[in-house]
C-alpha cells in the first residue's frame, strides 16, 4: 500500500508543470459553469437554505418516521419541504419540516395532527428579513476572510505571482466546494457558510507549506522539495479527510452531515489546487526565475 502511495506521487514529481497547471484549470472553469447553470436556472448560484430566503421549521418531538416518505406524502398535497431526522441529546428521536416561505403551514399542521396524533407541532418562522440579513453577513464574512488572507500572503511573500496563486487556490477550492453542493443539492446556510470559511484557512496553511518549501529551499533541487512536501500534504490530507469521513458517517443531524461534506469537497478540491495546480505554477515560476540569473 505505502508503495503504491510513493509511486502515484511520483508521478506528480515527473508530470511536466503546464499539464499540472492545465488541468486544475480545466476543472475549475467545469465548476463556473456548473454555478452559472444553477444561477440562470434558481437565480441564485447555490440553493439557499430556509435560514437564508426565509420560511418555516416545524419540529415533530418523540416520533420515528422516515423523512423522505413524510416528504413525498407532503408532495402530493403540494407542499415542497425537507425533512430531516435528528436524536435529542437525551436520546430521543424525532423530526424537522422545512418549508419555503410562501406555502400554507396550517395546511401542513393539520395534515400532520392527523398522521401523529398526540404530538403537537412545534412552528418556528423566519421571515424573509432575517434570512437576508444572514445572507448578506455570510457573504461579507467570506470577502472580507479573503481579503484578510490575501493581505496576510502578500507580506509573507512579497512576491506577485506566488502570492497569487495561493489566492487563486483558495478561491478555487470555494468554487469548487460550491459546484459540488449544487450537484449534491446541499443548501446554503450558516453552517455550510462557516464550512466554507474553514476552506480558507486550511488551504492557506497547505498552499504557504508548500510555497515557503519551494521558494526558500537551499540544498534541495525543485524536485525534492516539492516531493518532501508533497508527503506532508497528502498525510495532512488523508488523516482530515478520514476524520470529516467518520463526521459524515456517523452524524444523526443534517447540519453536521452538510458541514462535513463541504469540507470534504473542499479539501479534495485543494488537494489538486495545492499540490498540483500551484505546484506547476511554482515549478514554472522557479525555472524562469533561475534561467534569467
């Protein structure tokens, strides 16, 4: 196993730097497309959650009931509505009821003190107001992450293009995070919003190691380091990747399950934007820099 590891990572050692630049490139453009595609269709680049467009949550305690039946049978009286399972931390069970702003919740209660008698509807309502307010605070949350981080690399670097990449990477791995969820159909929310400013900082942490070992090495040819710290990354990687796994695979509640799953999309995406993608820049970079001395 630990062989057949070293010898894929050799091949990104030997892959030449505009194959490694190329590719990343291509996938991110995939990803635009696929985020432009779900903006002319929804007008919104990534489904938003009901704590964001606003709607209502009705909480159904000490039941068991499977949320994707409870949701067709909702269907069919024209009702469109998420439904999630979620254990108390006393253990009990139950579920929760998502619906759009806009649909008739009373129809929604009656159906359900018919189908549960006994247990009494818990309605929360979030007015449109609230979520766009949430909405806006996310998206300043993110900018204003990205303009700190991009600060942060320049004057570590002070050198334009490294600097650069570093940005793009981690601006590609929010892309790319953002196409899978519209593929997966995860929504936007305060949690998946938080996920994706985690994105930020671990894509710094890996694109600087990587970086600082390329452009600050003394004995080592370009090769070396970047295999050296391409061991590192990858051991980084899997042993995040394996935890978010266990996270997603034993969670009970869907705003752990989506958190999880951004992280994990993000991480995948700057495994390639990291390790291959910046990795070529920097090889091409470091060989024009030192042909012209």
């Amino acid at each position: 196993m630990a062989l057949m590891i070293k010898e894929k990572l050799e091949v990104l050692v030997k892959m030449d730097p505009k194959r490694m630049v190329l590719y990343p490139l291509i996938v991110f453009i995939i990803a635009l497309i696929i985020i432009a595609g779900m903006y002319i269709k929804t007008g919104s680049p990534v489904r938003e959650g009901i704590e964001l467009k606003g709607g209502s949550v009705i909480t159904l305690q000490g039941i068991n009931v499977d949320p994707d039946q409870l949701a067709s049978e909702l269907g069919k009286l024209g009702i469109e509505a998420n439904v999630e399972k979620f254990t108390g931390v006393t253990g009990g069970k139950g579920v929760r009821i998502y619906i759009p702003a806009g649909e008739d919740i009373n129809k929604v209660q009656n159906f359900l003190k018919e189908k549960f008698p006994g247990v009494e509807p818990q309605v929360t309502f979030i007015g449109p107001t609230f979520g766009k307010m949430v909405r806006e605070q996310g998206i300043k949350a993110i900018v204003y992450a990205f303009i700190g981080m991009a600060v942060v690399v320049f004057l570590f670097f002070r050198v334009p293009v490294p600097s650069l990449t570093v940005v793009f990477s981690a601006f590609s791995d929010m892309v790319i995070a953002v196409a899978l969820m519209d593929i997966f159909g995860i929504e936007l929310s305060q949690a998946t919003i938080a996920a994706l400013l985690m994105l930020i900082g671990y894509s710094v942490d890996s694109n600087i190691l990587l970086t600082t070992r390329l452009l600050r090495r003394k004995e080592f040819s370009v090769e070396e380091a970047y295999y050296s710290s391409l061991r590192t990354g990858f051991t980084m990687s899997t042993t995040t990747l394996g935890a978010l796994a266990s996270l997603w695979i034993f969670s009970t509640a869907k705003v752990i399950d989506d958190i999880a799953s951004v992280l994990i999309f993000g991480l995948l995406a700057d495994f390639m934007n990291t390790w291959i993608f910046n990795a070529g820049v920097l090889r091409l970079y470091i060989k024009k820099r030192e042909g012209k001395k």
